[in-house]
C-alpha cells in the first residue's frame, strides 16, 4: 500500500513498448509512451485505475 502511494506521488509511469521508468510531472503511476516510441496514435498516458487516488485523479479531468 504505501509503495503504491509513493509511486503515485513520484508520477511514476513505465513506457509500454520499451518499458523505461519515466517519472511525470504529475501525481498517479501506470503506463506511458515515451518520447522515443510514441507514435502519435495511442493515447500517451494511462492511468492504473486499480488505485483509488488514480481513480480521484482521473474523475477530477475535465470532460467535454
């Protein structure tokens, strides 16, 4: 649980394709694209929605 949350503070993010820890500067963790493997195509950043703080996080965007 608290790895989780230090995660989540750090923002840290692991690049799908080549699987490189980037730290964003944001809060939450889950999966990116990074620079050199985006596409231009998939979305460039992924929530892990499995934690509750993400999940505040992502209901807190706005919509249009």
């Amino acid at each position: 649980m608290f790895n989780n949350f230090r995660r989540w503070l750090n923002g840290e993010f692991i690049c799908t394709p080549c699987g490189k820890l980037f730290h964003l500067m944001s809060f939450g963790f889950g999966d990116t694209v990074c620079p050199r493997c985006y596409s231009g195509k998939p979305p460039l950043v992924r929530l892990d929605k499995t934690y509750i703080l993400n999940r505040i996080l992502a209901n807190m965007t706005v919509r249009k």
